[in-house]
C-alpha cells in the first residue's frame, strides 16, 4: 500500500500539469487578449472571430517627424511637445530627426522614414518650396504627411492631409495694428523688420501680413528689412550694424521673439533704451519675451503656439479611423502687451 502512494500522487500531478498546459494554449490562440473564461463559453465562431483583437490593433503607430532645428525657444518648445506626445502614449513609437535648419536633410529624412514603411510622417518644413518630388513619394508609399507649424507653396494641396499651425499673415497684420494704436494714424515711424529664415513661410507671412497692414499708412516706414535667420545672435548682430548707420528708428519688428532679444541686448549697448526709446515687437510668445515685458525692455509679442504635438497625433488617429480632417488645422492666439502679459507670465508653458 505505502509503495503505490507515490505512483498515484505522480498520475494526479501528470493529469494537472496537462490540464494546466492545455489551458494555457487555448488562451494563447487569442492572442493572450482575452480573459480565460473567454473559450469557456461556447461562443458563436463569429462573435469569437470579432471580439478577438486583430494583429493589427497591438502594433504601434510608427510617426517620423522631421524638425527644422533648434534654432529658437519657440522650436524648442515645439520639439518638447512632439517629443513627449509621443513619447508618453505606448501606442505610438516617434522617430524624431533634426535637420539643422537644411532642407536637403529633411528631404533625406523622409526618404528614411518612407524606406522604413512608417505610418504617417510630420514635417516641418524649413522653406516654402521645393518639396513636390519628395512628398510625391511619400504618397506613392501611401503614406500619409502631416504639415506641422509652416507650409508650402500653394497648389500642392493634395501631397498632405492637413497643415496644422498658425495664422502667419494675421500675426503680421497683429504686429502692425498693435504698432498703429501705439502710434496713431499718421504719426512718423521708422522701423527697422528682422525677418527670418529666407524662404521660410513663417518669414513671408509675417512680412507679408505686416506691410500689407502699414501700406495705408504713409508715415510708418521700413527703413531697414534684413534677415536674422530666427536667431537671437543673428539678430543682435544685424541690429548692431544698423544701429551704427542709423539710430533713428521708433520700431523693431521682429519676426520672432528671439531676434527681438537679440535686437534688445544691441540696443541697451548702443545705449539706447530699448521699450522707450525704440519699441520692440516680437512673434512667438515665449517666456523670455514675457520677462523682458515685465522688465519695460520689450513692448508685444504676437502668440504663435508651438505645442502642436498632441494637436498631431489627434490628426493622425482621426486619419487612421477614416475620418475627414481639416485642411488647415488653426492654432488659436492672443496678443500680448503691457498688464495683461506681465498676468499671463507665471503661467506660461513654453
Ligand atoms: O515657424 C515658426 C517660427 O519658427 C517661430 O516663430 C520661430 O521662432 C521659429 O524658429
């Protein structure tokens, strides 16, 4: 008797373990998805086949964004925004590139992120033009594009499903009513315009909404319009240069906050007081631009929102579910000046 007890505690042990196995593989055919009563109730095969989760709905999302740079707080920001949209939601792996401000290295980027067969591609594109043959080829790949914060030229609507950004023209137009009320119509004013990037639509647009707004207005001159590339050293440097040409100007109109920081520090050393003697105006809104409002060096900034990474991956999820988007996706803005920026400062994001 004592000798058989082992062989039956060994059979009983045997029948469980492949018990155990054998439920173990039929929860692993669901994908391991389902909860193990799941085949425990003789359902339908059909039902079965449709609460199964398909292969494809556990894959990732696979996005290539190719950025400009980081030329300005502003990129910066909107660097962080992709990064972490990304980066915190397990259903999207981001591939990220940075193109040092050159465009024939975001046209490679592209070309990577279409060789590795992503889903969908951002890009933020650092000129207008010149884009046609390689957004051709991401369509021919099927592959959907996404325009994040500039666009391109006009009349290549159907290479991209949605740009997704600012008002450029308007933040232009802006800058210039802003200036106008300060001044009043038909006062004299000369300004000096720090443009960005040549060829960037964010620096035609601005420009563009600008002078168009100052064009009824025969004593608001441009007496100087040179490129500062969206940098702050680039643009203390071409406002040094004309400052000792020139110091009678009333206005700097930047087109972005960083250059008008550059322009400050050129001013303050020409020893002139930059806030009363020339009024600075910048685009972007960034924290800096607030700080130097709340210190009287800086008098508005145009709000351009560089927190467009959740706005994208919304674009791209509604894309995959076959919804229609938007063409243009708007950014909404504000102006800020005086009181009403130095209360915004303590909550500004970028
Ligand atoms: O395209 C947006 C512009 O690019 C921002 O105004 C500027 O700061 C950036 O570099």
């Amino acid at each position: 008797m004592n000798r058989k007890k082992p062989f039956f505690m060994t059979m009983l042990a045997t029948i469980m373990l492949v018990g155990l196995i054998a439920g173990c593989g039929s929860n692993s055919n669901n994908g391991g998805n389902k909860p193990a009563s799941g085949n425990a109730t003789n359902e339908p095969k059909t039902e079965n086949a449709a609460t199964e989760a398909p292969p494809a709905a556990d894959k990732k999302l696979v996005v290539g964004f190719a950025q400009i740079g980081a030329e300005s707080g502003w990129r910066d920001a909107e660097t962080d925004s992709v990064k972490a949209t990304f980066g915190e939601d397990p259903g999207f792996e981001l591939k990220f590139s940075d193109a040092q401000q050159k465009q024939e290295n975001q046209i490679k980027a592209i070309r990577t992120f279409i060789a590795q067969k992503v889903d969908a591609i951002g890009l933020a594109p650092v000129v207008e033009s010149g884009w046609e043959t390689v957004l051709k080829e991401a369509k021919d790949a099927n592959i959907p594009v996404f325009l994040l914060d500039r666009g391109i030229t006009k009349g290549n609507e159907d290479l991209y499903v949605s740009f997704i950004g600012s008002d450029f023209i308007l933040e232009g137009q802006n800058a210039a009513k802003w200036m106008i009320e300060e001044f009043g119509t038909g006062a004299q004013v000369n300004i000096v315009q720090l443009e960005g990037t040549v060829g960037a639509s964010a620096a035609n647009d601005r420009k563009k909404g600008f002078e168009d707004a100052i064009a009824g207005e025969a004593g608001y001159k441009i007496v100087y319009s040179q490129t500062g590339e969206f940098t702050r050293a680039k643009g203390k440097e071409v406002m040094e240069a004309y400052l000792k040409k020139d110091k009678n100007i009333q206005v700097v109109y930047a087109h972005n906050d960083d250059m008008a920081l550059g322009a400050i520090q050129a001013i303050e050393e020409a020893g002139l007081k930059p806030g009363t003697d020339i009024k600075i105006i910048g685009v972007d809104g960034i924290k800096a631009a607030f700080e130097a409002i709340a210190e009287g060096k800086m008098n508005v900034t145009v709000e351009c929102n560089p927190l467009l990474g959740p706005q994208l991956k919304q674009a791209i999820l509604d894309y995959k579910a076959g919804k229609t988007l938007e063409k243009w996706i708007k950014s909404d803005e504000d102006v800020y000046f005086g009181q009403k920026a130095i209360d915004a400062l303590p909550n500004r994001k970028y």
